[in-house]
C-alpha cells in the first residue's frame, strides 16, 4: 500500500505526537517516556512495514494517584460541587460536551480507521452512535429526574425516592470500540453524579487525544480525568487504594478479575463489566439459506469478527449442512480485502500478533481432524487474514472452546436439538444466540430454553448489541451489570430517598423546602 494510494482526507503526513493529559480540570504535557502507536495498515505489500503513526504518553504511577486524587476530591464523600449540583446543570454540562465533541468528528473517524483498521463506515457509524447514545442518555435521565419527583405515601411514612451516585469510577474501555463502548461506560457514570478516572485500551488511544479539550471546558474540575498508559502502571495502583467505588470495564474477564482483587474491600466495589462471549448461530434444518447465510457473515465476520458479540459458532442441522457449506463457503471468498477506506468488510486486523494466533486455532483444528471447508480460509500476508471456515469442529479443538475474536468460524453439524443447547449450557458465556428456522412448533419450546441460557435471542438475525435502549447484559463469565441507556443510569446511580412520618410538622418542613429551593433533592420540579 503506497501513500499516493490513500486519500487525501484521510492521510496521516507526519506521526502524531500527543503529550497531553487531563487531570483536575487541567491540561497537563507529559515529558516522560512514550508508546508508539503502530498501525497495520501498511502491511499489504512484502516491502512495507508496520507504520509509526504517532506516540502517547507512557505516564506513571504518581499520575495515576493524582488523577485519584483529583476525582476523589470532586465527589468530595457525596458532598462536591458535581454529585450535589442541579440536575439540569449537569445536563447542561453534558450537552456542552456533544457540541464540543461533533466538531471533532472527521479527526476522530481518520483515527479509528488507522489505529484499528475499522472501516470508513463502521468509523462513521461508531462515531454517530456515540452521539445518539448520549442524547439518548440525557433524555433518559431527564425522565428518571420526573420520575423522582413525585412524592409517596405508604404506611404513614412519606418518601422522596431518587437516585444518587456511587462515588468514584474507574473506567476502561476496549480496543474493538474504543469510543462508543467506552463512552458507553462513561458517559452514563458521569452524568449520574459520579467523577471518574478514564485510561484508554491498548488500541484506539489517538483517538481521545483531540476530546481532551470538549472534557476540560464541559465539566468542572475533577469530574472526568483522563490518563495514558499501561494498565499495571495506571489502573493497578489506583485499585490498591480502596478509593474506587465503581469498576467500569469492558474487556476480558482475567483483566476485570486482576483488577477485582487488587481492591482492599471487595464488599464495597461495584462492577459494571461487559466481557467475553462466545454467541452461537443455530441454523434449523427450515430456515431460509439465503437471509441466514448473509446473516452469519455479517454476524461472524464484521470488524473480522472482532466484536463481542460477533457470532463465533455455527450449529447447523445435518440435514441441510453440506448445502449450507457450500453457499456459506462460496459467498465468504467473494469478500474482498482492502483498506478501511475502501469500506471492505474486511481489513487488516489491528493486533500484530493476532495472525499467529489465529493460525495456531486453524492448526490446532485441522491436526484434530477439522478441514479449512472455503478455498480461500486462513491465507494470511502479514496481518491480512482471510476468514477460515471450519468442519467438522469437535470439542477437543481449541476453537470450540476460545472466543477467538478474529476471521475464523467454527461448524458444528447436530442431528438432536439438544446439541446445541447443551453446549450452551456447558460454556462459561452466555451472551447472546442466533437461531434461524421458520416452524414455531421447532422455535417456540427452543426459544423458551434458549432465554435462561443467554440474555438475547435473536430471531433470523445476526447477534448484536443495538438498538442502545434494550438491554445489553450476559450471564455466567460474559457481563456483570446491564448496559443500555436505561439500565446503565441505574448501573451507576443507587435508589435513596429522604423519608419522613406523615404529620403536619413535617409536611410543612417539606413544603417549605420545595417552595424556597433550599434542596436540589427535595423538590418536585424537573428539567423539560
């Protein structure tokens, strides 16, 4: 891939050097150690190599304490400027922050597309979700507010019953959506009248570097600080203080569970996790070929697969495996390679060792018996890697076990129901399923089993996290807490109420409350 061949919009001139940081409402300029941010996207050719984009801040561990220290101070126990301030005032903050953010929009799309190797569409698409999501999150919030602000009466006690924040909230996100899912996890957090630490994943870090300045001029000092580096360096030491109240991360369960023991009083850390996932597709032997065939690719191959909740196991009924194979086989290796901006669906993969690691489950696979099915599977040139589609799969095979979070897709052919479902029951996931059929006398009883085993069945379609208002959660290893724009408000906020027995002592207190505004709790007004 050569420089002339890319766009003019979309080309990075010289490496991009970013220094700063924000902490207590100020940005700082590192003159430590740097990382480098390495692209993949100049690996087509055998001459070119990985590509230097940029550098961020390799920051240390007294930074990290005085991002703590900053977000701690602004909660102040309960009693800060943020979590005591009007909730109009914090949704006024918060929609200063939009209009900041869409003037960045065309830098930070460039930026996804080169650190990630997501596609110009998909870029865009993240992008403009994040914006919805957080209208939609303010909108939300303004209901909560006039939900709250109605008095009950129960049992000679009345009762004004809000929700109040956590405290302090740790928040990392992934590499995959290092926007939208990370903001997904902010976004609602900070709103809710929490501070925060946020350290951006390994991949997709540029990418933050020109918000810096839409946080620092939209939220008073403290709220949201924003550190570079590597997560022993920064997210450790602050978990060993005892002084996080919410741990916020979306990514693997090992990082989480690390992350968990670290704090000196498990009993009071709250978590809100999104983690692994290994979704099964389960094709019955009626459904239609054509939907369900263009379904699993985009199911099992958008972003390369690199979504959690990317279908990562294919269940289809003997009776039609071989015709499903071979359509399936046939429309994976019309798909073409290229360059995010060519709006492929398929790119270069963003993590330089991933390659290896696919090819290592493709080994593993066809030493235990499985065969590469499509002509074009698991051919690789550098971090080119073209899907790989496996049958028979068994469950000796490292494949049938790992989410393997890349171009490869395990078949498993079943001739009893009970197959699939008891492999569902056996996985430590529980994310979501796929099931594609058409009798509802097949649908109906599996679709009753298939609920208690996973938190979303879709019908006919490929798995997914949207619409962002319905629920986004998983059992077993795959989440902790529910992310969608209602639950996440109340994944970072507790229900406390200020009560008081019913007699006229009392009921004049509170009136007088309401009409002199003397509390931002107490009142019974709300922001339209």
């Amino acid at each position: 891939m050569m420089k002339s061949n890319i766009p003019n919009k979309y080309s990075i001139d010289k490496p991009i050097k970013h220094r700063t940081f924000l902490i207590n409402g100020k940005i700082g300029t590192w003159n430590g150690d740097v990382v480098d941010v390495v692209s993949t996207l100049f690996t087509e050719n055998d001459s070119d190599e990985l590509t230097v984009i940029g550098s961020t801040p390799k920051m240390d561990e007294d930074h990290a304490l005085m991002a703590l220290d900053s977000a701690d101070k602004a909660f102040g126990n309960g009693t800060g400027k943020w979590p005591t301030m009007k909730v109009y005032e914090r949704i006024r903050c918060m929609e200063k922050f939009v209009s900041k953010m869409l003037l960045k929009r065309d830098e930070v799309v460039k930026l996804l597309m080169w650190e990630i190797g997501k596609n110009l569409k998909d870029s865009e698409k993240e992008f403009d979700r994040t914006v919805d999501y957080i209208n939609e999150t303010i909108n939300e919030y303004k209901k909560i507010d006039r939900d709250g602000a109605i008095f009950q009466n129960n049992g000679g006690v009345r009762a004004l019953i809000r929700r109040g924040p956590l405290g302090v909230v740790l928040c990392l996100g992934p590499y995959n959506y290092p926007l939208n899912e990370t903001f997904a996890l902010l976004i609602p957090a900070i709103i809710m009248g929490n501070t925060a630490i946020f350290k951006p994943a390994k991949h997709g870090v540029l990418l933050i570097a020109p918000l810096l300045e839409a946080f620092k001029v939209s939220f008073p000092p403290g709220v949201v600080n924003i550190v570079f580096g590597r997560g022993r360096e920064i997210a450790s030491p602050i978990m060993k203080t005892g002084k996080i109240n919410v741990l916020a991360l979306i990514g693997h369960s090992s990082s989480a569970n690390s992350l968990q023991k670290l704090h000196p009083q498990q009993n009071r850390l709250r978590l809100v996790l999104g983690l692994e996932a290994k979704n099964p597709a389960i094709i019955l032997d009626d459904a239609n070929m054509d939907l369900t065939i263009d379904e699993c690719i985009n199911g099992s191959l958008s972003y390369n697969g690199q979504r959690c909740t990317a279908i990562k196991i294919i269940y289809v009924n003997e009776k039609i495996k071989n015709e499903f194979l071979e359509k399936f086989s046939q429309k994976v290796d019309e798909l073409r390679l290229g360059m995010p901006w060519e709006n492929t669906l398929l790119t270069p993969l963003p993590e330089p060792n991933k390659p290896a690691y696919i090819k290592a489950l493709i080994d593993d696979a066809v030493k235990k018996g499985a065969k590469i099915i499509n002509k074009r599977g698991g051919k690789m040139k550098k971090n080119y890697v073209y899907p790989a589609i496996l049958y028979p799969v068994k469950n000796n095979m490292d494949v049938y076990k790992e989410e393997q979070f890349g171009p490869v897709i395990p078949v498993v052919s079943f001739s009893d129901i009970e197959e699939p479902i008891k492999y569902m029951a056996d996985s430590n996931y529980g994310q979501q399923v796929s099931v594609f059929g058409n009798d509802e006398t097949k649908i109906g009883p599996l679709i009753d089993s298939l609920v208690n085993l996973v938190c979303r069945v879709n019908l006919n379609s490929s798995c997914q996290r949207g619409p962002d208002v319905y629920p986004f959660t998983g059992r077993k290893d795959s989440a902790v807490a529910t992310l969608s724009v209602h639950d996440a408000l109340r994944s970072f906020s507790i229900r406390t109420f200020v009560a008081s027995k019913d007699n006229e002592s009392n009921k004049e207190i509170l009136r007088k409350l309401i009409d002199n505004k003397k509390s931002n709790f107490v009142r019974t007004d709300y922001y339209l």
